[in-house]
C-alpha cells in the first residue's frame, strides 16, 4: 500500500494512538457504575427503614383499635343499669332500702386467712375480692395513727438499724 491510501482510510488525517483513551475510559464508566451502586443501595436502605416504621405503625394502630373497642365495650357497660348498681355496690358499699350493710374492717380477723397462705394459693381476682374499699382502708390508717405506740412491748425487740450496727461489730 502506499502512503495515499493510508491517508485517505484515516481522512487525510495521520493515524493516532487511541490507548491512551481506553484506561480513562474505563475509569469513568467504573465511577458511573459506582455511584449507580451506591445510589440504588441507599435507595433500598431508606425503602427498608421506610417498610420497617411502616410494619410498626400497622401494628401501633392495631394495639389502637383493640384499645378503642375495649373502651367502647366499657362505656356500652356503663350504659347498663344493672352493671352501674352492681359497681355502685361494690366499690361504694350503696345498700338497697330495707337492707342493712354490715362492713368488717379486717376481714382476716373473721376468716382467720393471713397474707401467706393467700400468697401460696391465691391469684389475682382473690386478692382484689379480699382488699378493702380505698375509704376502709384510710379509716384503718387513721386508726392505726391514732393508737399510742407500746413503749414497753417495743422495748424488748431491736430494730434493723441495730440489728445492722451490731453485724458491723
């Protein structure tokens, strides 16, 4: 070939070296691809944290309509005369006319139960039925206030902050 045929295959132009260009090519089709990556792995990351607040806030608002309905369930109660009569009974001490209300201020005292064997065999309902109402129980206390400590019966017994100095010695 001759020299004229090469000119006229590159456009009259002499022929240049293109390997500079591959490297730098490559670089920046490697960053591109980069920051694609790290873009699409941010995206699935707020997605993620997106769907996780979701999930909570599903469940928020179930625990929220539970709650509802028991609070619709117990003003539909309170609509009913004969559950109002029998709270009033219960946690007031109202009495119908022509009956007579008999209150025990200790009830221990006439069952003969104490707190331990309540404790072994009890549940929850059984130690709700055996407290007095909120008004005994202040009585009870202003009673106990009331009382004159014993100076003789205490004089016989020590206290912890003497059972603790005499540990200590």
């Amino acid at each position: 070939m001759s020299k004229s045929t090469r000119t006229r295959s590159t456009g009259g132009k002499p022929a240049r070296n293109n390997r500079g260009a591959g490297p730098i090519a490559f670089f920046v089709s490697l960053f591109i691809v980069a920051l694609g990556t790290i873009q699409l792995v941010s995206t699935f990351h707020t997605y993620a944290l997106n769907l996780a607040e979701l999930n909570g806030l599903k469940r928020e608002e179930s625990s929220l309509l539970a709650q509802k309905q028991d609070l619709e369930d117990d003003i539909a109660r309170w609509d009913d005369k004969a559950y109002v009569t029998a709270q009033a009974r219960e946690r007031l001490g109202f009495v119908f006319p022509g009956e007579q209300a008999v209150r025990v201020l200790h009830p221990e005292a006439v069952t003969g139960d104490t707190d331990d064997e309540d404790d072994t065999t009890s549940t929850s309902t059984s130690a709700e039925q055996n407290s007095l109402p909120w008004y005994s129980e202040l009585a009870y206390s202003f009673e106990q206030a009331d009382e004159p400590k014993d100076d003789a019966s205490s004089g016989g017994t020590t206290t912890d902050s003497q059972n603790a100095t005499s540990d200590t010695e």
